[in-house]
C-alpha cells in the first residue's frame, strides 16, 4: 500500500506533499486534505485516523471485477465510485479500474488498487500551481472526473483512427489476428458502453436533486461531464456498431478468399480427372489393347491430353472462373 498526501491550508494554498507522516501537521479545522491510496489493506489507515469516517470495507467490495459506478451519500462524507483506464502499453485496451473517492468540504481521500493515471495527472498539475481552483474539496473530484474524460475521449479518437486502418487492412491481409483484435475492441467497447451509461445515471440523479451535503459541484460542472459521458456511450455505440460491420466484412472476405481457393482447386480437378482417367485406361497392361502396339499410340495419347486440357481451360475462361 501506497499513501500520498497533498496539504492545503484553508485558502487552498498546498503546504506540504508527501507520504503518510504528513498526518501529524494536519489540522482538520484549519486545513484541507487529500489522501491518495494505491493498493490494498488501506483498513490500518482507517482505523488508525477514524476522523474521516470511512468503512475501509466500501473499498473492498467496490474492487468486485462488475461493480458499477455508485454514489452514496454518508452522514460524514459523499462516496463516489468510479471507473477510469488503466496504465497500459498498449494504449487501444481500454482496460478499466475502479476508482474510489470519498469527498466532503474538507477533505478527498482517494482509493485504488493499481497506479491511476487520473489522479496522477491531477496531482501533478496542482503540485505545479501551488494551489487549488477552490476551497472545496469537491473541485477537485470534478477535476478527477474531467481528467477521466478526458483520457476516455483520447482513447476513442485514437480508436476511431485504427479502425479506419483496419477496414483498409481487411482487403489487403485477413489474419486471425485481426479478427481477435476486432472481437476484443468490440468486448471492451461493450464494457465501456455500460460504465458511460451508469455514469450518466449518476449525474443526472445529482442533477436533479442538489441537496447533497458533502459534494458540492455546481449545475455547470454536473452538466459538463453529463454531456461528456453522454458523448462517450454514444462514440461507444458508434464504434461498436463499425466493429460489427468490419467483423462481418472480415468473415465475408475470409468466405471470398476460400470460395476462390475451392474454385481454383476444383477447376484443376475437373482438368486433370479425364488425364487420370486416359493414364488409368492405358496403364492396365492388357494383351488385346491395340494402342499399345501402334506407332503413334504415344503420341496420339499425348495430343488428346493436351486436347482435354486446353478445352477445359477454355470452357472455364467462358464461365469465367479465373
């Protein structure tokens, strides 16, 4: 488990950014907070600080592999559970994590289980301005949610790109590897799909009712990232759809590519069966075969294979099978 600290004075000027020692200067009626937790067994902190009022048990059953993004209003603080993108190498995974905030006018604790690229950004850039926008705390869980947003956007333009370069790909090389990368876009798009769609959810519920105690982000915000995320189950939807369509273009091509093969091939066997035949008639070594003993029975032989092959040859030129 990994603890950074940012401390703010009441004005939001940072003070100090460091690791878990930080919480000997805190003062929780002079100063605002925010705890950032990577990684599991956060339950020591907890009970260690109980002035937080945070059951360490809310992280762990939000970790659940299917847990949907949630809000929850407590008496001491608000609980939001979100889902941003993983670090990753590959940047067109769009593998998700679960990111956990917990967040009243005095302080954001912030939970995960692996490094979060959003809070990681957002904590950079507040580190190289010295200071918070506002003198709440729930400023910045809109910057958080802003920042996933964003990174989200990001990936679904890039993936719009790569699925152009697949649907020239398809016509050029068809490979089982293309094929897996388009089921696999078209998993994850629907997982992302069903994250957007309770996002929304949860920020049209804040919108209609604003008599949340603990997090206080205005009408303007709320709307923003609603619109945002409305946005992104739409681009979801969208791409979705076109990985369908190329998913069937790639098995139409595939059914293209193989029917040809078989024309081909049948083509060659309809040529050379008679061949086998002739060769079959005349390898039987009877007494009474007259050919055999003829002079020109070889060559006679070999004129009418040459004969059987080019009529075939021609008759499929008219059908048009090559």
């Amino acid at each position: 488990m990994t603890i950074q600290i940012l401390l703010f004075n009441a004005q939001g000027q940072l003070l100090s950014q460091g690791d878990e020692t930080l919480m000997s200067q805190y003062d929780p009626q002079l100063q605002l907070i925010w705890v950032d937790i990577s990684g599991q067994h956060s339950q020591a902190f907890f009970k260690q600080y109980p002035l937080f009022g945070i059951d360490h048990l809310d992280f762990e059953e939000a970790q659940r592999e299917r847990h949907p993004p949630q809000f929850e209003e407590y008496d001491s603080h608000s609980y939001l559970l979100t889902h941003e993108l993983m670090a990753r190498d590959e940047y067109l995974l769009l593998e998700r994590s679960q990111l956990l905030l917990h967040v009243n006018d005095r302080f954001l604790v912030t939970q995960h289980l692996k490094p979060s690229i959003s809070v990681n950004k957002v904590i950079q850039r507040i580190s190289a301005q010295g200071c918070l926008e506002s003198t709440e705390m729930s400023r910045v869980s809109f910057e958080l949610m802003r920042q996933i947003v964003i990174d989200y956007l990001a990936v679904m333009l890039a993936l719009e790109e790569r699925l152009g370069e697949i649907e020239d790909e398809i016509f050029d090389v068809s490979t089982d590897d293309l094929l897996a990368e388009l089921i696999a876009y078209s998993s994850k798009l629907q997982k992302a799909k069903r994250s957007f769609s309770y996002h929304e959810e949860i920020l049209q519920q804040l919108l209609g009712d604003d008599t949340h105690l603990h997090i206080k982000m205005d009408y303007e915000q709320l709307s923003y990232l609603y619109n945002q995320f409305e946005r992104l189950s739409s681009r979801a939807s969208l791409y979705q759809g076109l990985v369908d369509s190329l998913i069937n273009g790639y098995i139409s091509v595939s059914a293209h590519k193989t029917n040809r093969v078989m024309m081909t091939l049948t083509m060659v066997t309809a040529i050379f069966l008679p061949l086998t035949l002739v060769a079959g008639i005349y390898g039987m070594n009877f007494d009474n075969m007259p050919e055999l003993k003829w002079h020109f029975g070889y060559f006679s032989v070999l004129i009418l294979m040459a004969v059987i092959v080019v009529s075939g040859l021609w008759i499929a030129r008219i059908k048009r099978w090559y």
